[in-house]
C-alpha cells in the first residue's frame, strides 16, 4: 500500500511507488507529497557532478561505503538525461551499484529525462523529497556535468561536489569549466594517474582566483584528491561533506537553500501549468486561438504572439470565484 | 545602423547586433525580429550533434568549406551550453573556425547560456531567423549532444546530423545512444580510427532495427564516413543534406517543420512570461503573494502553491481592454 504512513515508515516499495507516480505526473502522487511535505527538510542533500569519464558513479557507489560505515541511511539519485527519446534510463538501477543493492539501508533511484523542459529537475527534487520524508539522510545526486539542467539540478543541492580526473580532452574540459564556479567541495578523482599533478595546480589556481573574486565566505571548499576505484580518500569526503551540512546549519542557510529549491521548481512549474492549461483550445477566447494558429502557419513571430496573449491575462480579484 | 533593411542587405555587423539584442531580451530587439520575420522561413537549417571528442567543430568546419565551394552562403551558430555561470561562450567565436574568419559569406556566432531555462533553445531559434532573414542557407547549428536542451536544438532543425566516433568509453556512447533516434543524416567520423568497423556495424544494425520499427517514410537515414580532418567524406555530406531538404520541400514538411519550430518557441516563451510577468508582486493578489512566501518558507510543497494560484487566473472576456 502507499499511504503516508508507509512512506514515512521507510517502507522501500512505497517510496518507488510514490516516486514513479510523481514522475509520471499522476494526481495521486502530488496528493500524498502534499500531505508529506511537512516531514520533510531533514536529509543533507548533495549533488555530485564533473565531465562524462570522470569516474563519478564509482566514486558515489565508494562514498555510500563510507557513509553505511558510518551508520547512515543513504538515498542515491541517479540522473540521466542521456534518453529522452525512449524515456527510460540506460544506465539503470539494475547495473548501477551492485554491492549496495541489497542492503536496504541504500535507497537508489534513477531519473530519466520525459522530454519536457526542465523535467529532470523536477523529477529529481520530487525524489530527494520522498527519500527525505523516507528517513534517507544524506541523499546523494549524481548528474552528467554537461548541459543546463543537470548544472542546475547540482546547484540545487546543499552540496555540489565537483570531480575532474586527469588526462580528459580539451572540450570536455571546457565542458567542466562552467561547473567548477558552483561548487563547495572539489574531488580529484582518479589522483593516480599521469597529469594528477598538473590539474591539481590548476584546481588550486582556480579555487585561489575564486575566494579572492567573491565576497567573503566562512567557507573555503577543499579539493580533496581519491582513487574511488580503491576506495581512497573517501573518509575524507564525506567529512568534508558533513563539515558543510554543519557550516550551512550554523549559518541558517540549510534551510534557506531548501526554500530556494523549492521556489524555483515552483517557479518552474507554475510556468509550464500556464501554458499547458490556459493554451488548451477549450480554454482559449476563439479571438486568442487564432493567434495560436498565426504561430504554426508563420504569420506570426513567437514573441509577438505571446505578448498579444499575456495581454488578456489575469488575475481575478479576492474573493472572486476560482475557474 | 541596425534596421530591417541593413540585416536583410546582410549587414553583418547590424545582424551581430541584433542576435547580442535577443539573446539580452532587449525589447528593439524583438521589434526588430517582428518586422524581419516575414522575410524568414527559406534557410535550411541543419543541427549537427553527437558526444563530446566526435570532432564537430572540426566537421562544421569542412562542411562549411564544401557549402563554400558550391557557393552558398553559410550560417554556423555554435551552441555552448558550458558556461551557465559566467554567461561567457568558452570556445567563442574567435578560437573557431579561424579559417573562415575572414570570409564574408560565412557569418558564425557562438551561443552561451545565460542560465535561464530554455534560453539557450531560444537563443538559437533567435540567431537561426536573424541569419536565414540576412540570406544564409544553409544555417548549421552545431550542439554538444548531451543535455535535455541540446537535443531538443538539435531535434528542431529541419535536418538533425548525428555524429559518431569510434574508441569513445562507454559512458560516452550512452549518452550518444539517446541522440540516435533523432537523426536524418548519421556521419562517422573519424572512420580511419581503430574501432570503425565495429561502430558501422553497431549503427547499420540501430538504422535497420529503427526502420522496422517507424511508420514507413520515403527519407532513409543515410550513414556516411568521414575523416573531417583531411576533408575526406565531406562532398557526400553536403549531397546527403541537400537531399534531405529537397525531400522536405517536396513533401512540404520544410514549412511545417518550421512552424512546429516555432509553435514550440512559443509555448516556451509565454510558459516563462506567465511566470515572470504574474508572479511580480505587484501583480499579485496579497491573498495569491502569501502563497508564494509559504513556499519559500517550506510551509507548502511547490505543486499546491501552483494549483491555487492557477485556480485565480483567467482570460478577459473578448472585447475586454488588455491590462
């Protein structure tokens, strides 16, 4: 059954259950998330990003090592906008992260991309909610690194974790470049290998430009170097991870940067509401829908069109009868 | 001067200016482009995609050599979606292409996010009509290939070229994988690398496996090898993308192609202007204001906060004045 209580409880299908509806955009989903957003605000969620090959899902799969060592419930987002054709992810939940598939203190999700703009961040704040309200704490997401929306489903985390690796082609390091300005903590993953050195200089560089280009911030993000695929250098990320839970607790901004998150996906979804709804042709003035048509016909440039239509929108008084 | 008349004689400092306008959302900008827009609609527009290393740039760059040779005038427009945070193209402009720089029939402009949703898909329709009303043809619209935003640039050109390489790691050809579906022209590049062979095969298996699969279209996707580095392939290219045009043109899908280009353009456009412009607080009902900060404040989850909010607004009456 999925009932609130049944989420809360931890219960692992339930939680599937509630995240596939709210994926698919089911009513159902929305109403139980209503009713369980109030249990919500407690997990230390983390975003983890960096180029494709930087090794980030080896280095997640090592990080909830360390953090079942240490007692703690781990929920694993994995986002992957990689199909927006077939709608279904390719790296799955099934060849993801085998050690830890059967220990039911790991909850692992992964996200796929349904086509619409700005989906994936949705999905994935829907996600952390329900793994949060699950008792999942921390509640790690893993994005590609490339492209708008992954850089900000990162953004939206408590913690970007950076990674680079050594030894990766140009473009994709310029790729990685734009990320590097959000994080708060940097990862060399990968530090065994030729050029290890070299990246680190520039790492350095980079972070020693930064803290003297913004304002003063009681946070210095560290880099810390790992080979995940050994394990190394794991303790040392996840304390660093806890360090800045603890720092964004004392600051008050825990819970702001989760009021942000929640704003701009209501922002977001609020945009796309106005234009499923009000431009369905049932709702349109036959007036207005002619300058939908003007649009597909090419009489009409987007632009124009969507002024003459925000035109003729409003809101009613108070008091005023709902649609 | 920037006026209808300067971008339509293919000014190209005047067209410069007026994409720098849209992609700032400066309103002269979209006067411009209203006026422009009836002079728009004959450019064939190309999206060249594919994983980061399959050597696009490199590719544009013969291709656009071949358009020269036939004496076309041609457009580029480079999409980077890197650099959401300075709002700066990393490979700009300059460091491309060099040896078409001085070329006054090849007009080129590098595309940045500027962190909005959507803005880089906008921005690109944007410099695609600005440049096809200036008299380039073809426009070739070259994009990472990854990312949710990305592909739909690449998907809403009239012909989607996806570009392949052999020797790239897995987690690269699965982000490549989701991209193939889309394509009308499959270029293999650098054919003379070791690993070619296997990958023409993996893609003739995906063509033939995908035309069994779709409702029967006179269009068969060719695949065709290239080592862009030395110009070699780069003729049957050009040939492949021409083809694809004529066969639009004559079944009329070039127009409508554009129009559901557009139509997408527009939802897009007033989804965000529904969010920007109603959410003001000045527009806002104080009653419809409170919703607002409660999300902010986490006392209510983002999806309840828009059902009420849409619940209050409405289309006037016709014949009603506009606010």
């Amino acid at each position: 059954m999925t009932s609130v209580s049944a989420v809360l409880a931890g219960d692992v299908a339930a939680g599937a259950r509630l995240i596939r509806w709210l994926e698919d955009g089911e009513p159902r989903g929305r109403a139980l998330l209503a009713e369980l957003f109030a249990h919500t605000g407690r997990a230390h969620l983390v975003g983890i990003t960096g180029p494709p090959g930087a090794g980030k899902s080896t280095l997640v799969d090592a990080l909830v090592g360390e953090f079942r060592r240490r007692d703690c419930r781990v929920g694993v987002i994995g986002v992957d906008p990689s199909s927006p054709f077939t709608g279904g992810a390719i790296l799955g939940d099934r060849v993801r992260m085998q050690r830890h598939a059967t220990d039911a203190n790991v909850f692992i999700r992964s996200m796929a991309s349904r086509g619409q703009l700005g989906g994936l961040a949705r999905s994935t704040y829907d996600a952390a909610l329900v793994m949060d309200a699950m008792g999942y704490d921390p509640v790690i997401i893993e994005t590609v690194g490339v492209g708008q929306d992954e850089v900000e489903i990162a953004m939206l985390a408590h913690t970007t974790v950076v990674v680079s690796v050594p030894g990766l082609g140009d473009e994709i390091q310029a790729i990685k470049a734009g990320v590097l300005e959000a994080g708060q903590v940097f990862v060399l993953n990968k530090a065994d290998r030729p050029g290890a050195d070299d990246l680190r200089r520039q790492l350095e560089l980079m972070l020693h430009l930064r803290a003297h280009g913004e304002r003063a911030s009681a946070w210095e993000p560290p880099l810390l170097a790992t080979v995940a695929t050994r394990g190394e250098g794991l303790e040392a990320v996840a304390d660093a991870l806890n360090a800045h839970a603890a720092h964004l607790r004392t600051t008050g901004q825990f819970t702001q940067r989760l009021g942000e998150r929640s704003h701009r996906v209501f922002v977001a979804q609020f945009a796309q509401a106005c234009a499923q709804r009000l431009l369905e042709p049932a709702r349109l003035d036959p007036a207005l829908a002619s300058v939908v048509d003007d649009v597909r016909l090419g009489r009409v440039d987007p632009y124009s069109a969507v002024e003459v239509l925000l035109g003729q929108l409003a809101w009613r008084p108070s008091g005023a009868p709902p649609c």
